[in-house]
C-alpha cells in the first residue's frame, strides 16, 4: 500500500487538472452565451410587439452566439416556404468567445498556487471539450427557434475556431515558444527552424504581415466611412425603414455595428481590385459597378458605389493597398536596418527582400481568411453570393504587399544606410567603425585602455568626477591615472544630518566608513608613528610604536589607541546618533567591556585626528574647536595626573 501512495496521488492530481480544465472551458463558453442571451432578453422585453414568447428569445440567443462561433443559420419560416441560409457572421461578435476561450486555456495551463498544473495538452483537450459540449447543447436547444444551426457547420468552423483559440492560449502560457518541426518535415527546412537567425527573421516578418492587415484593414474602413458620408441621406433612410420604434431602432444599431468590421474588409476588397459580390450577377470594382445588385434595405449597404463605370474617386481606393504594402515595408527594414546600426551589421538586400516576401504571404493569407467570414450566403438565388469572395482577394493582397513592399523595402534599406544617416535624427551618435589606437604619440596607457574600450556603434562613456564614491570634486574616493582607488572620505556625521546628509555629495553611501579590517589591525600599519620625545606623529597617530605597545599606568596596562573606553564610546555614539538624522538608537546601558578585548571593526575613516592628549577624537564633537573640552571629560582626571611630563596628557609643556 505504501508503494502505491505515491502512484495514486500523482494519478488524482492528472485527473482533478483534467477536470478543472474541463470545468474552466464550459464556463468561458457560459459567460459568452449568457452575456449575449440577457442582451437579446432586454430587446425583446423593451419591443411593444413581441413575435414570440421567452422560449422564442432564449432560442434566438442560442443562434445568433452559435453564429458568432462562425457557423451557420437556417431560417426555416420564410415566405416563398423555401429554408433561406444565413452566412454572414459578424465579425465583432467573434471577439467574445475568442477571448473567452483564449483566457480559459492560459487559465488552465497557468494554475493558480495549491492546484495541480496539468500538461500542455490535457489543458488543451479539456478547456476544447468543455467548450464544445457548451456548443453542441446550444445547437440542439436552438433547433426549433427561428434560426437554428446548420450541423455540418458545427465541425467546421466552429470547432476549428474553439481549437485555435485554446491552442494559442496555451502557447501563451508555456512563454510563446518556437518548437521544433516534426520528424517528418524536410531536414533542411528543420535544421533552419533550429537557427535562432531564422527565428529572428520569422518573427519580424509576422510582424510586418500583421502591421499590412492592420493598415489595409483601417484603410478599408476609412473608404467606407467616405462613401457612407457621401450617401448620408440613403444611409439613413434605410435605417428608419427597418424599424419605426425605438427598440427596434437601437438593435439595428447594434447590429450595424456588429457588422462594422465586415464592412471594413469589404472596403479592403475593393480597393485590392477583385471587389464584392452584391448577388450572383453584380460585382463592385474600382473600375465600376456592373450587373444589377440584389441587396437588402440596410444602412451600411448604403456605401455601395452606383451603377456606371469608376471615376477618379473609385480609382483613389487603390491607394489602400499601396498603403499597405509600403506599411510591410517600413516594418521590416525597421528590423533589417535601425538608426544607429552600421552597414557591417545591417541585413542584406537578399535577406532583406526575402522577409518581404514572407511578410506579404502572411498579409494575403490573413486577408483570405478574415474575408471569407466576411461574406457568405444571405438566401437562395441571386443572395446566394454575397460579400466579398477569398479566393480572389488573398491573392490580390499577396500581388500588392509582394510587387511594391519588396522594392520599396530595398529602396528604404537604401536610404537608412546613407552617409551621415538620417537628417533629422540629430540624437543619434556618430557611429566609429574602427577605434583608434591612440590620439596623441604622448597618451599614456590609461588613456590607451579607454580608446580601446569604445564600443562600435555606441555613444563613448566619458570620466565624470562627480559620479566618484569619495565626493565631489575628486576627493579622496576618486581613482588615480592608473592607480588604485584610495578610500572613500566621508564628511563629519555632525557637520549634516537627517535628509541634508544623504544629499551631502553624489557618491556618498551610508554604510562606507565601515571597514573590512578590525581595528587593531588597521592600528600596527599606521605610518608615521612615533615622534621625538614621544610626541604624536603629524599624520594624526598617537605616537605609540609599529606594535602598539600600550603604556604601564597604574599597574595597569592599557593601549595608547583604545576606544574601549565607557565615555569615549558614549561620546561616539552620540555623534553617530546625531549625523544619522535620528535613526539610531541611545547609547545601550550594558556592562562595558574589557579594555583590552577585542571590539567590533573600528570605523577608521570617520574617526578624526588624534589629539596631543594620546586620545583619539570621536567624529563630529572631538575634532572639532571645543575638542579639548571634550577630551578632559571623556578621560578621567587621575589618569592624566599619574602620566610624567613630556608625555601626551600629561602635565608639563607638549610639543
């Protein structure tokens, strides 16, 4: 039983994953229907004239968020008795379950602390399941409305599109990461996959397919928003003969707008070239509009150009494509030349063009398959066709992006890679193609090492004295010309305080007094110790021997340097405590230690020169005008008095 502990719990955890994952896809599916399902119960309860019952408007609901998923609708009550298809999915309703279903997927894959994390692809499968059985109930409850789902659709694209979505949720949450080919893709084309170049070059060439679909897709909304201003009355006309209520009116509205995108790619079509389709015998081009068209009474439709040849005005629509593919390019030599690159490091014309290439056959591609939702069947007969046709329109999108983004990418490389760069890109620095060895015959190695050190394609660094850690104006914390760094001054804690010592001087840290050395060490390797008649050195010692001997006193043996003293660690302590602005602590009150023992490191660089007296002076209050006086209160009286003449602190006259 012990030995299947283990086997049994890690078999839980796979299935309580599966089945969160489950659970997460049927309610993203939940909220997307729920949502539209209270959206559509508001407008039946505000129409005055209901054709049907709550059982009516709930089936409804079901249809239209089934053709929100992309699949199709049958209308069985029609007046020739003839079921008429529906095919046109509004393209601002795929938004919801994409988003859904996207953030379910990410959800499973990513859980939350405390819950089982499942695999990659049983997070896919479950949030897929979860999701579909949330579809198929829907279809089979809309099977009486008035708009049921077409089941051959269900398979395709409603599954397809529930698929991707979770798929791409989960290669989010796994950090969008590029894996390798099958085993059975062709070995170079692995092998190429396998280079980090080419991943480089394929993620700036789907960006730059993405930035041409975006810009052909805002330039065809930009030419319907023309031609809808150009027929304002036609347009709204027939948004008042659809419905003489307000109800009725705000949902062709939200319909209108449902279908704004659909629109937009409609415009898209036609300023590529092969246009849309208005019924089986009326097509829409910039060269005109020939046929009869058969369309409905609907204000977007109202942007349709007249019958008769294209004028100059039709023609300006091909400036959308244009605008496109010059979008493509701009992309990619973004990638392929920077500003501030040098020739040497820049892509090649080849490489250059052949992202182009690959850029525009992801622009087509994505036109091909956003216009194929775009349009579809409205009825039998002449609307059996309507909106406009892939086939055509991916291709054209390929010819466009590929015939002008190419040699337009080639001309802009051209032009980013010019002598002295860009005239308006003044911030820019020169770039240095070879460093120079050195400037001057008389430069010395230090100056050398910094030539040397200049990074191509790079502003040089320059030598600022004011970024030292040892203060402004090179003290004594800035490095010599080829020297070490000498220590850091620090200024007296008692001079600042509070806010005014932290701004005290760029470089200034806390802590950096402090010394890695104990004291007593740093104490042996004084220089210039010792003077005539036993007299304190200039640079501020004591006067004591290279050892630190201490002094006989008393029968008591004591060291010259000691600041083991109870009153000179009080005096030290309320120096620190003033120049830190209040964040120490008061002196403690414990038992003070032996003088002679072994202390905490001995903050060296804050300590103040030593006095004649033989003691040291404590930071910001013994070195200062009025040190004597604190120098006789922080050493007892009976000691100076014992010490013979000619010595510090003692009686008699000191050098």
């Amino acid at each position: 039983m012990t030995q299947r502990a283990p086997k049994a719990t890690a078999e839980r955890k796979r299935t309580l994953a599966l089945a969160s994952s489950l659970v997460r896809g049927a309610v993203a599916a939940g909220l997307g229907l729920g949502a539209l399902t209270v959206l559509i119960m508001v407008l039946w309860i505000s129409s005055p004239h209901p054709d049907s019952g709550p059982g009516g408007a709930l089936r409804t609901a079901a249809g239209v968020w089934l053709l929100a998923h992309g699949a199709g609708l049958v209308r069985p009550e029609t007046l020739s008795g003839v079921p008429a298809p529906v095919g046109v999915v509004p393209l601002l309703l795929l938004v919801g379950p994409l988003w859904l279903t996207h953030r379910a997927a990410r959800g499973a894959a990513e859980p939350d602390e405390g819950r089982p994390r499942p695999s990659q692809a049983a997070a896919f499968c479950g949030v897929t399941a979860g999701y579909l059985l949330v579809v198929a109930g829907a279809a089979a409850y809309a099977r009486d409305g008035s708009l049921r789902a077409d089941p051959d659709t269900l398979a395709f694209p409603v599954a397809l599109v529930v698929a991707g979505a979770a798929a791409a949720g989960v290669w989010a949450a796994a950090g969008r990461p590029l894996g390798p080919l099958p085993s059975w893709s062709p070995l170079a084309l692995q092998e190429s996959v396998a280079r980090s170049v080419f991943r480089h070059r394929a993620g700036a060439a789907c960006r730059s397919a993405a930035g041409g679909a975006m810009v052909l897709l805002g330039g065809g909304a930009v030419l319907v928003a023309v031609a809808l201003g150009r027929n304002a009355g036609a347009a709204q006309e027939a948004f008042l003969a659809l419905a003489g209520d307000w109800p009725g009116r705000f949902a062709v509205l939200l319909l209108a707008a449902s279908l704004v995108p659909n629109a937009a790619l409609w415009g898209a079509a036609y300023g590529l070239g092969p246009g849309f389709s208005l019924g089986t015998g009326a097509t829409a081009t910039p060269l005109g509009l020939e046929g009869t068209p058969v369309a409905p009474h609907f204000p977007l439709l109202a942007a349709v150009p007249d019958q008769g040849p294209g004028t100059l005005l039709t023609w300006a629509a091909l400036a959308v494509p244009a605008a496109s593919a010059l979008a493509v390019a701009w992309f990619t030599v973004r990638r392929a030349a920077p500003a501030d690159t040098t020739r040497a490091e820049a892509w090649s014309p080849r490489e250059t063009a052949l992202v182009t290439l690959l850029a525009a056959v992801g622009c087509g591609g994505v036109t091909a398959m956003l216009t194929a939702m775009a349009g579809g069947p409205l009825g039998t007969g002449a609307l059996s066709a309507f909106g406009p046709v892939w086939w055509l329109t991916g291709p054209a999108a390929l010819a466009w992006t590929a015939g002008v983004g190419v040699p337009a990418a080639l001309l802009l490389r051209l032009w980013r890679l010019r002598t002295p760069g860009w005239a308006w890109r003044r911030d820019v620095p020169e770039v240095e193609e070879e460093a120079p060895a050195a400037r001057a015959a008389g430069a010395g190695a230090a100056g050398a090492a910094e030539e040397q050190a200049v990074v191509i394609g790079r502003p040089r660094r320059r030598w600022t004295p004011w970024r030292a850690r040892g203060g402004v104006g090179g003290g004594a914390g800035d490095a010599g010309p080829g020297g070490p760094r000498a220590p850091a001054s620090v200024p007296a804690p008692g001079a600042l305080s509070g806010p005014a010592a932290r701004r005290a001087g760029a470089g200034f840290e806390p802590y950096d007094f402090l010394p890695t050395d104990p004291w007593h060490e740093k104490a042996g390797r004084r220089q210039g110790q010792g003077g005539a008649g036993g007299a304190g050195g200039e640079d501020g010692t004591d006067g004591t021997d290279e050892k630190g001997a201490g002094r006989e006193k008393g029968g008591k043996r004591e060291e010259a340097g000691s600041w083991h003293g109870k009153h000179l660690r009080e005096a030290r302590w309320a120096s620190l405590k003033r120049g830190s602005g209040g964040l120490m602590a008061d002196f403690p009150a414990g038992p003070v230690e032996d003088a002679g023992s072994v202390g905490a490191p001995r903050p060296v660089e804050a300590v103040g020169p030593l006095e004649a007296s033989g003691s040291p002076t404590a930071p910001g209050s013994l070195g200062t005008a009025g040190s004597a006086e604190s120098a006789e209160s922080a050493e007892p009286a009976e000691s100076a008095g014992e010490r013979p003449a000619g010595e510090p602190g003692g009686p008699g006259t000191t050098p």
